[in-house]
C-alpha cells in the first residue's frame, strides 16, 4: 500500500487540536501530580504513625495498579460511590494527577535526602516554625535540585494521556482514531500522531536532559 | 450504596481467564523484552557508529511514543501490508518490543558503571568480546541492573492492561466485560485493582529475595578477596 499523506494533511485540524489539547491536559495533571505528591512528601514525613503509613499505602497501591484501571476507576467507580458526577475531563486529570503524584513524591524523597541536616538545625537555631522551615527553606531548595527530573516526569504523564481516549475525551489518540475511522487510512494517521507524540516527548525530555547538565556544571 | 459481589462471583472464571492471560503475556514478554533488550544494549555500546545509530533511534522512539500508539499501529496498521497479527501476537511483540528499549538503557547503565579497568584487563588477558562481555561483565552488572530492571518488568506487568483495547481477554477486559453486563463498575475495577496490587507486591517481595540472594552471592568472593 502506498502512502498517502497529501489525502490526510488537510483533514488534520481535529488531530492539531488534540495535540494541543493533550498538552493541556498534560500540564493541568502534572500540576495535580506535584501538589498530590507534595503532600504525600509532607505526610511521609510527618510525625505520626498512622499519617506515614497512608502515604506508603497509597505510593504502593499508585505503583502496583495500572494507570488505566486507575482512570477507569475514576471515571466510572467515583461517581456511583461518593456521589459527585464528574465528567470525563475532570476525572482523566485527577487520575492522571493523582498517579503522577505518587511518582512526583519519589521524586521529591530523592531530592529531601540530598539536604545537608545543618539546613534543618539552622532553621531550628533560628527559631522558626515547622511549617515555615518547611514552606521557606526546605520545600524550596528540593524543587529546585528535583527540576530536571520533574520535566521528565511531565513526560511520563503526557505518555499516560492516550489512554484518556477510553473515557471518551478527544486528546490526540482519539481524534486520530476518529480520523482513521473516518478516512480508513490508519497507517498515515497513526504515523502522524507517533510522530507529534515523539516530537512532543523528545523536545521536553531533551530540555530535561539539557536543565540536568546544567544544573550539574552549576553545582560543580 | 450498596455493593453486590454476587456479580464479581458468577464471573469469577472470566476473571480468572483474565489473570492467566495476563500472566502469560507478562510471562513471555518480560524474558523476551530481556533478551531484546540485552541485544540492543551490545549494539548500542558498540564502536561502530553503524551499530550505535539504530540501536540509539530504537530506543529513542520506543521510549517517547507511547505504548498505545505503537500497539494501534502494529494492530490497525500492519494488516495494510498483509501481515494480520491477532491481539495476543500484536501484545507480546509490542510489549517485549517496548520493554527491550528500556531494557537496553538499563543494562547500559550497568555496562558504564562498570570501571574501564575491567575491560582493559579482560582485553590484556587476550579474552575475546563474546568472551569477555559473557563472562567478565555481565556477571558483575547485576547488582546495578537488577534494581530498576524490576521495576521496568512490573510496569511491564502493568502496560498489559492496554491490550483490553485490541481485544484481548486479559484482566482489565474481563472487568469491562463484566462490568458491561452487569453494570457494577465500581465493584469490579475494585476487584481487579486488588488482584493487580497483589500481582505486583508479590512479584516485588520474589524479586527482593532473588536480589538478597545475588547480593549474597556477590558479597562472598569479595570478602574472600580481603
């Protein structure tokens, strides 16, 4: 079978959209991720037993489930249990979210370890409260030795967002589908959208590589 | 609300299908996902620019596009060209194909963390490449390997969920199966959830046995030594 792009190019609006919109989405789940996994930073952490314990549970249930159960969970078990109905956009993003999140907070545990002690007892020193110790010196200077790795998180989660087609929300994988379905020339759509998927990917991942080697020349 | 297991229970040998299913994919795709992956990384460590280049576009393709593209394009794709996989097929070469990439960059950490010395030592000794590289530096990656190797193998364990999406009946497609039916979502994702979770805190638990026992093993000669 020959390839036949000049017949699909014009078609492609749909599929410009869903790239942008997979972006979008991608950008709005990783910012759920980095608080969810802020928080779980901060309970792992914390001074009781039981609070400690939730994050362990949740970081091992996040990285023992598949994403996709976890998005269909959200999107068909959350409504019928708690009684909120949210739609399809909403619960692509917390689940997605909510998964990076529990990546997000090993991320942040590799960046806490690398602080000195005397950052804690100098706060200490000084008198101030835990959670400006927290807010003000120790949260700050973990994400700024974690950013590189936090780009390449943000990758991962635009590599989770195909599988929001099954709920129904036209990202790039599901307004390649539809146009496939609608020219039947799946070859050439789907090649496109790996390519747009790859271009995306490979130019965050290669600022990514490119902010860690900086970071590394700052430092030395 | 109230939850009715009745339906998880009269299903329970579609479910049960699905768990073999999905213990056999992960099960030939993780050693074969190895093997790729130990092939690629010879090829990727090579001098030979010839070599380097595929083995480097392989595994910077396989490792930004996403696993669900690869396999719609494998499952939707391929027929045009008169090859037609059935779902199972199109999973385990997407898969291992998949994990291979990674596989490759994770043995290529352990190759690098190994210090020149040994190869400069394998090579005075007049040991050939095949030699050598079997029998002097792979034994010693492992214990920088084994790590994140795991955890490419249980994501692996997890990517099979996505072939519900071409039709094959493993666990997460039994569940939209069941839950097509019967119209209980949220008892059976629940279910599968758990039986995932449990899949993959066992297979941690077995692999962190292997890995004590390598430690212990690995540990020995060098205590020997001093």
């Amino acid at each position: 079978m020959e390839l036949q792009f000049a017949e699909i190019i014009p078609k492609t609006g749909p599929m410009l959209w869903g790239a942008l919109y997979t972006i979008f989405v991608g950008i709005l789940a990783c910012c759920v991720g980095i608080l969810v996994g802020t928080v779980l930073l901060l309970l792992r952490n914390s001074r009781w037993w039981l609070l400690r314990s939730i994050a362990t549970v949740y970081g091992s249930f996040i990285r023992g489930t598949p994403a996709l159960v976890q998005i269909l969970i959200f999107y068909y078990a959350l409504a019928p249990l708690t009684g909120v109905n949210i739609g399809p956009f909403t619960a692509g993003i917390m689940a997605i979210g909510f998964n990076s999140g529990a990546f997000v907070a090993e991320i942040l545990r590799g960046g806490l370890s690398r602080i000195p002690k005397g950052q804690w007892e100098a706060a200490e020193a000084l008198g101030l409260s835990k959670s400006k110790v927290w807010l003000k010196i120790i949260l700050p200077q973990v994400f700024n030795s974690v950013i590189p790795l936090l780009v390449n998180e943000f990758t991962m989660v635009i590599k989770i967002t195909p599988l929001l087609s099954t709920i129904t929300l036209v990202e790039l994988t599901r307004a390649s589908q539809m146009l496939y379905n609608e020219t039947f020339r799946p070859v050439e759509v789907l090649g496109l959208a790996a390519i747009v998927y790859f271009v995306i990917c490979f130019s965050i991942s290669q600022f990514g590589e490119y902010l860690q080697r900086r970071s590394l020349k700052y430092r030395v | 609300m109230t939850f009715d297991y009745s339906a998880i229970w009269d299903n329970r040998d579609i479910l049960f299908e699905g768990l073999m299913n999905t213990l056999l994919i992960s099960g030939i795709s993780i050693p074969v996902g190895i093997l790729i992956g130990v092939f690629v990384c010879l090829l990727r460590i090579s001098r030979s620019r010839l070599l380097r280049w595929p083995a480097i576009v392989f595994i910077e393709l396989m490792r930004n596009i996403p696993l669900l593209i690869i396999i719609f394009m494998v499952f939707y794709a391929l027929p045009f060209y008169g090859i037609r996989l059935s779902g199972l097929t199109t999973g385990l070469i997407c898969l291992s194909v998949y994990g291979g990439a990674y596989f490759a960059e994770v043995f290529r950490g352990g190759v690098e963390a190994i210090s020149q010395g040994q190869f400069d030592a394998a090579k005075a000794l007049g040991l050939k490449y095949g030699f050598y590289m079997r029998r002097v530096i792979f034994p010693q990656i492992y214990q920088y390997v084994f790590p994140p190797g795991t955890n490419i193998a249980l994501t692996m364990i997890k990517e099979t969920s996505l072939l519900s999406m071409i039709t094959v009946a493993e666990l997460t497609y039994a569940a939209s199966d069941i839950n097509g039916r019967t119209f209980t979502p949220v008892e059976t994702f629940a279910t599968i959830a758990v039986i995932y979770w449990m899949l993959s805190t066992l297979f941690l638990k077995l692999t962190q046995m292997v890995q004590v026992r390598i430690d212990v093993e690995t540990a020995k000669p060098a205590a020997a030594l001093r």
